[in-house]
C-alpha cells in the first residue's frame, strides 16, 4: 500500500506543469508571446522556448503559466490638466480591476514634481477603486511633472515591497512629457533589478499654440508647453512657470522604456486600453533559469529567449517581450542574497516632515501620502 501511495504521488506530480521553487540560485524572466495579430499565444509548454544566457543555452528549471499571483502599482501621473484621464481611469478601473484574484494585490502611488504613496500594497480591488476617487479628490493637478524621478522611486518600491514568488507589474498613466531630463537607460537599470514589467497608458499631450491657448493634438490631452513666446512663460527648457508649474518639456520616452522591461506601451483613449493591459500583463510565461556557476553579485547578464522552430511554423511572425538583462542578486553558489547596496534618495513627507528613512512601507488612504522623492 505504502509503495503504490508513492507510486500515485509520483505520477500527481509528474502531471502538474507548474512547481514553484523559491530558490534564491534561480533567475526568472517572464515572456509574453504575441501572434502577429498582436493577440496574446497562450497554452505553450516549456518545450517551446529556447533561453540563452550570456549566449549559452541554459535549461529551463522551472516554467510557470499565467496562474503565479500579481504585485500591480499604478503609477498615476497627477500633473497640470491629468485630471480628465485620471477620471477616465478610475472609470475603467471599475470595470477591469474585478478581474483581478484574490492572491493578487495592487498598490497606488501618484507623482507630479515629487512621487507620493497613496496605498500600499493590498489584496483585491475594491481598496484599490476607492483610492482612485480618494486621489481625485485631493490632488490638486496643478504641479509640474518629473516622469524618471517617479519611475526609479516606483521600481524602488517593488524591489522593497514586492513578493519575491508574484510576477511584478508597474501600470504607468501618463502623458510622457516631463520638465526634468529624462535617463532611460537608468530606469530601464531600475526595473530590472526590481524583477519589474512596466506597461504604459499614454494620453496625448496637449500643444500650445503660437498665440498661448492650448490646443489638443489628439485624443486625451495634459499640458505640453510648447510653441515660442508664450505670455507668461519663461523662456528655455526645465524652468519654472504657470500653465501646470512646467517650463518647457520633452519626452520621457515612457513607451520605450516599457518595451525594453518586456511591458505594453497603449494608447489610453480606447476603452479597452486598461482590460487589455491587465490581460497581457497575466497572460505571460515565467522562465526559470540557475544562476550560472562563477556569476557575482552585481554582474550584469544577457537574456535572449526564441521559439522553437515547430512553434515559430504554428505561429509565424510571432514576437516575444521579455526583458534582455538581470543583474544577478547573488553570488552563484552562496545561497543567500548579498547585502543589498540600494541609492540613497532623500524622502520627506508633504506635512510635517517626520522622517527621511528611504523604505515606503504603508500610507494613509484618506491623505495625499507618503513623498518618495
């Protein structure tokens, strides 16, 4: 009796396509697969994939569906004249968060010049929704905006707050247009390190016309300052003035970065933009691979991940999105982490200032919440 309850529980197991390990010696890399009517390919094996490392085939350890729990921030731009599509936001979030599991969390952070913590992370949706009308109530949409700033203080707190076993997500609203210079390639470094997808909701910015009065170019609109000579205005790029608290602006390249994380860049005026992000962002992969033998804490790694040529027939033009690097966390072998060496960033809280330790651990719903820059 006792060997054929053995035998029953090898084969159970044997069966069971998704075995999670929470080995620190792994590396996970999540994959989403698209066809080329951009519609997400679901039901693939591990047996699809092929995985290099640093160009060297690497097997798969671990292979992971859509059913890992998800660590969503929404990452909300607030910044002069956001307000219409934040409202449009909270509107879908209506209809899109239910969808959510109940293994599943969602945290909000908002950001103009400074980043603020408005809820930490807390399971389901309906916390979430509230906060969404709490925020319209009580920012004042009028600031200027720095768009790197609050994307390295976001991948910060996933990297702090995140479960080490949930597959990580940034939804990022905005309209991509900054004050401060934007460094790509530093929140791209952030992200990574954070284990962290970034997909991006973006509006179309608002351009200013020659005589100073704000015109649309299309779809939803925040304030671009752009155009020469306008009443008011300071002249050059990065200075202060009316019209949002914004001199001059550039992009942030918001969609690029995404893409580079293995994220979604949307436009935000569809209906759908939302429903479709949350989908593709559960519709992935994970890929677990051992940390190679001789790799140190530090050391930056390649990635490149194809499919095999049998799935490449099924699915011709198919494309994948997946981060290209991890920075190792550990030293292979040691089997505990490193001590974490993190950037020191200043933090201050809008009123009074009561602290400047750098880990974002909770805020109050009802208030404005915690700076984080």
């Amino acid at each position: 009796m006792k060997r054929m309850l053995l035998l029953a529980s090898a084969g159970l197991l044997a069966q069971d396509e998704v075995v999670f390990r929470s080995d620190t010696t792994l590396v996970r890399v999540d994959v989403q697969v698209l066809d080329r009517d951009n519609r997400a390919v679901e039901g693939l094996e591990a047996e699809a994939f092929t995985l290099r490392e640093q160009g060297q085939v690497r097997a798969i350890k671990n292979f992971v569906r859509e059913d890992v729990p998800i660590d969503l921030l929404f990452l909300i731009d607030v910044s002069g004249s956001m307000r219409p599509h934040v409202e449009r936001m909270a509107e879908a979030a209506e209809r899109s968060l239910p969808s959510l599991r109940k293994e599943d969390r969602v945290a909000v952070m908002v950001f103009d010049r400074m980043s603020r913590l408005r809820m930490p992370f807390r399971a389901g949706h309906n916390e979430a929704q509230r906060e969404f009308q709490n925020l319209l109530r009580s920012e004042s949409f009028n600031g200027g905006t720095d768009i790197t700033r609050a994307l390295l203080d976001g991948a910060q707190f996933m990297k702090k707050q995140a479960r080490k076993e949930a597959r990580r997500a940034i939804v990022l609203l905005t309209d991509d247009q900054t004050e401060f210079a934007a460094d790509e390639a530093r929140v791209v470094r952030a992200l990574q390190g954070a284990e962290t997808v970034m997909s991006v909701l973006l509006v179309p910015p608002m351009a200013i016309s020659r005589g100073g009065i704000p015109r649309r170019s299309g779809g939803w609109g925040g304030v671009v300052i752009h155009g020469p000579n306008i009443p008011g205005m300071p002249r050059g790029g990065g200075q202060r003035g009316p019209m949002g608290g914004g001199g001059r602006t550039s992009a942030a390249g918001s969609a690029e970065i995404a893409e580079e994380s293995g994220g979604d860049a949307m436009q935000a005026d569809s209906a759908a933009a939302l429903d479709t992000t949350l989908n593709r962002l559960r519709q992935r992969y994970g890929l677990h691979f051992n940390l190679p033998a001789g790799v140190t804490a530090g050391d930056r790694r390649t990635i490149e991940i194809a499919l095999e040529e049998r799935v490449r027939t099924r699915y011709p033009g198919a494309t994948l999105r997946y981060r290209r690097y991890y920075v190792a966390a550990i030293t292979a072998g040691s089997g505990a982490p490193e001590e974490e060496v993190l950037e020191t960033v200043p933090m201050r809280k809008a009123e009074p200032v009561i602290t400047k330790r750098r880990t974002v651990d909770g805020s109050s719903s009802k208030g404005p919440g915690i700076l984080v820059h």
